[in-house]
C-alpha cells in the first residue's frame, strides 16, 4: 500500500533551521504534486508549501521567505527546509501527496511529525 513517511521534526528552538523529509513509496512519484501541510492544536489542517510534478514551488504568505520546499524524484522524497522558526511554527505537519489523472484524484496523507518551537 501507499506509505508517505514524514521524519525530522521535535523541540526546535525560536530561530532554529529544522529540515523535514518525507519519503513516498509505491507510487508513481513523478506524477504528484507534493505539498505540506500542519496543523496547530484547535486549528485546521492548513497548507504551508507545495511543488509541482515540474518543480514549482508555492508558499503561504506566513512561511514565505523562511521556508523551503523541494523535491528529489530520483528517491521519492520532498524536503520543507524551515529557516527562522517561530512559536507559531509548531504544529503537526503531515506531507500530502495528489495526482488528478483523468477520470479521478489520487490523494494520499503520512501520519505527520511533530514540530515544537520554543521561545
């Protein structure tokens, strides 16, 4: 079955630069765009950044100028690079994996890694 497997998160402190990984497996990775999301206690899941099957990159105003996404295909993994982090920064943050193929959507969730950011 698909797997999505966020690793990299934990106790970060304010101004910390953690990288996230997630590693996709028995999927056609090449084919998804690839986003993440988190999720902060009492909130809603929102999206921070995602790529494109072409590599483009698109950001949420808040993570703008902090953070990176990036993707190597060659090992099915995306990377968000987290610069400058904030307490507003902690959450849970799940990698996202979509495909619109014709005639329906592939959608596919890891299990998310927490990221606590301390002032």
């Amino acid at each position: 079955q698909v797997q999505l497997v966020e690793s990299g998160g934990g106790l970060v402190q304010a101004g910390g630069s953690p990288r996230l990984s997630c590693v996709a497996s028995r999927i056609t990775f090449g084919l998804y765009r690839m986003g993440w999301y988190r999720q902060a206690p009492g909130k809603q899941r929102e999206l921070v950044a995602s790529i494109t099957s072409g590599g483009s990159a698109n950001y949420v105003d808040p993570v703008k100028d902090r953070f990176t996404v990036s993707r190597d295909d060659a090992k099915n993994t995306i990377y968000l690079q987290m610069n400058s982090l904030k307490p507003e920064d902690t959450a849970v943050y799940y990698c996202n994996a979509v495909w619109r193929r014709l005639g329906g959507l592939n959608e596919y969730w890891g299990q998310g890694t927490q990221v606590t950011v301390s002032s």
